[in-house]
C-alpha cells in the first residue's frame, strides 16, 4: 500500500482539493487497493469542517466530491504512516520540515514538482481571494495529480 498525505495550511481548500482529485484519479484507475490518500494542514484552526464551499463548488463542476472530506492537523504518527507528505506551498513545506521525526523514510516535497506546469512551484491559496482562484487551484492539481500518479505507478510497479 502506498500512502498519499496532501498538507497545506488549514486543510479547508488546497489540501481537499489534491485529496479529492488524486483520490478520483486513483479510482479511475481502480487503484484504490493500492493506494490511500489522505489531507490535512499544518494548522488547526478548522478541525472537523468541511471543504470551503467555494473549493466544493469548483471540484464538483469538474466532478469531484469534496463534500466527505473534514479537516485535520498534521500529527507526528503521518510521518510514519505515509510514504508521500506533499506541500501546497513552500511555508507548508519548512513547516512540515521542521515537524518531521528523524527516523521517517517518508517523500516530503512540494507537489507541484509533479507537474508539468513550468515554474510555478506553490499552490496559491485561494482562500482569502476571488471565484477563479479555485479554478486556478484545480488546473494545478490535476496537472500535479496525474504527474504523482504516473510517477508512483512506475516506482511502485502498479
């Protein structure tokens, strides 16, 4: 089993989105035996709450469900349990870098260095901004998305 952890910095808009479109990835591919994923964000302002609307709104036009999704804190015990931790953004990153335990063997990177969207390296988060930050959020993850699915098929032989 490989594991999947999405982080950004609250895990309402960002984190959910590469959840929910990485998960609707691995589905299609009936991949799920084989592959888990999961979200969460550095902070812990919006433990237990859903996706923000708007982030629910602009995945499900593409057709993804958001809506089962609740967000979480990154714990100590994630740096053992998956095998790939990706950043949204480079202060998740440093974050999530000065969290990690010694010992974790886990991928800690930014996930944006699986697509093929030129030099665009962060995730900008959407939250605080317009309707189309979302939409810009998506075009991302999905680039990123079917970058990390491709790369995990070929390392893990799926």
């Amino acid at each position: 089993m490989v594991r999947v952890l999405f982080v950004c910095l609250g895990n309402i808009c960002r984190s959910p989105t590469a959840h929910g479109v990485f998960d609707g990835l691995v589905q299609k591919k009936s991949l799920q035996s084989a592959i888990e994923v999961d979200s969460a964000g550095t902070g812990d302002w919006h433990l237990g709450e859903e996706p923000d609307k708007r982030s629910q709104v602009a995945a499900a036009v593409r057709g993804y469900d958001l809506s089962y999704l609740r967000a979480r804190q990154v714990s100590a015990e994630d740096f053992r349990q998956f095998d790939y931790i990706l950043a949204m953004d480079k202060k998740n990153l440093a974050d999530l870098q000065s969290m990690r335990p010694s010992a974790s063997k886990a991928v800690v990177e930014l996930f944006l260095s699986f697509s093929d969207s030129g030099n665009i390296e962060e995730v900008p988060d959407p939250y605080y901004g317009e309707e189309g930050g979302f939409e810009q959020v998506l075009d991302l993850v999905e680039s990123a998305a079917t970058g990390l699915l491709q790369s995990i098929q070929t390392k893990h032989k799926l």
